[in-house]
C-alpha cells in the first residue's frame, strides 16, 4: 500500500488495483441483465444489447448508457464499497475516516464519427472536484485500449494548480493544459477487464466516447469524514 500512497501524493492516481475474475463476470452479467439509460434522459431505458436498435429509433448515436443507483445495491458491487483494501487506501491518503459517498456505473458507447469530431470531443479537461480529501476508484468491466478512448488523467494536477484552476471550477482545453502541465503528463490509461485505479478527484481528467468498442466503468467515491470543531 506504501507504494500506491507515495504515487497518489507524488502523481494523483495510483494504477496498481485489480478485481477477481469472479467479480468482473458478475458486475458484467449485471449489467448486460439490467437496462440503462441516457445521461439527460431517465425515462428512455434500454439493454446495452439494444444500442443498435435504440440508435436505428432515434437517429442520432448513443454516446453514454448510465444504471440507476438501485444497480449499485447489489451485493457484489456493495461488497466493494466496504472493500479493506480499498477503505484503507482512501483512510491512508486522506487522514481520515473515509466515507462513500457515491457509486456508478456506466457504458462508454462507441460511435461512428468524423476525425474532426473525435479531436473536438478530445480537448476538453475537467476535474471532479476543486476541494481536497475526496478519491476516486476506476474500475474496468471490459477491456480498454488506446482504440477504446481510455480514461485520461493530467499527472500533479492534483497540487499544482494556477490559482484560478484552485478556485474556479470549469473545462480547459488541450492547448491550456498541455502548456501548463507538460504534454508527457497526460496519460491514457488503459487496461485488461478488472484493471483498477484511484485517482485524488483534483486531478485534471477527461472521459471521451470510445472509437472502437464499448467500455463498462465502475466508478466509487470517498471522501474525508468532516473532523469535529
């Protein structure tokens, strides 16, 4: 655990987490048993099965298909949520009582489109929070390559900031982080079904539609229990 600690403080995200194949199959079956839904659009369900169809209905692509938290309840995905491992993960880097505060999961839809959209759906960064003592766990169901449009995380980001990215929560472009951060610290992680890791939420990050296969995410969010006044 020292080493993904130390990577965590130095980097922002540690990439060193992996499920058993028993897990992987069950959360995977889960979801191919289960409808999702858009991401605007709670009422319009579907099987990951049915993407082609649904795109064939509606005439315009699936980007995203996202479960309901009630998905989350099951026990193989609860189990995590308690995990040891990872609970003493977030309690180490954090310094404090961890607490869970969120858990999706969600389909990465490849589509059909033009360089020009995939370059433009590539610029935009994001963090998922301006606030420290919060961790995110990744989690692939399937497997992800640099053809699947893995997750992309901006090393040190997590601590080195210009003082409007302290206090301002919003998208930059590729030329803006690239300039600050270096263009060798953003990294595309990619990896076999059940590869795993944790990211400190401060880090810049992007998430774009795959090109060529679809990818299944977990995703668990913790965050530092508030220490009494």
């Amino acid at each position: 655990m020292n080493e993904t600690i130390y990577s965590l403080t130095q980097k922002g995200i540690s990439l060193n987490l992996n499920l058993p194949l028993q897990v992987i199959e069950e959360i995977r079956n889960l979801a191919l048993a289960t409808p999702c839904h858009e991401p605007n659009n709670t009422q319009f369900s579907f099987y990951a099965s049915e993407k082609k169809q649904v795109m064939m209905q509606t005439e315009k692509p699936l980007v995203r298909g996202i479960y309901n938290h009630s998905i989350c309840l099951d026990p193989t995905i609860k189990k995590l949520e308690s995990d040891p491992i990872l609970l003493a993960i977030a309690a180490t880097y954090l310094n404090a009582e961890p607490i869970h505060q969120n858990t999706q999961l969600w389909w990465s839809f490849a589509v059909e489109s033009t360089l020009y959209e995939r370059r433009q759906a590539t610029q935009r960064f994001y963090r998922g929070t301006i606030t420290p003592r919060s961790l995110t766990f990744y989690f692939y169901l399937t497997d992800v390559d640099l053809c699947s449009n893995p997750h992309v995380c901006v090393l040190e980001s997590h601590r080195k900031k210009k003082l409007a990215y302290r206090f301002v929560k919003k998208d930059y472009s590729l030329q803006e982080i690239s300039k600050y951060y270096g263009y060798p610290n953003i990294t595309s992680i990619c990896g076999k079904a059940g590869f795993g890791f944790v990211e400190d939420a401060r880090c810049f990050h992007k998430k774009i539609s795959p090109s060529s296969n679809d990818r299944l995410t977990l995703e668990l969010k913790f965050a530092a229990k508030p220490r009494s006044i």
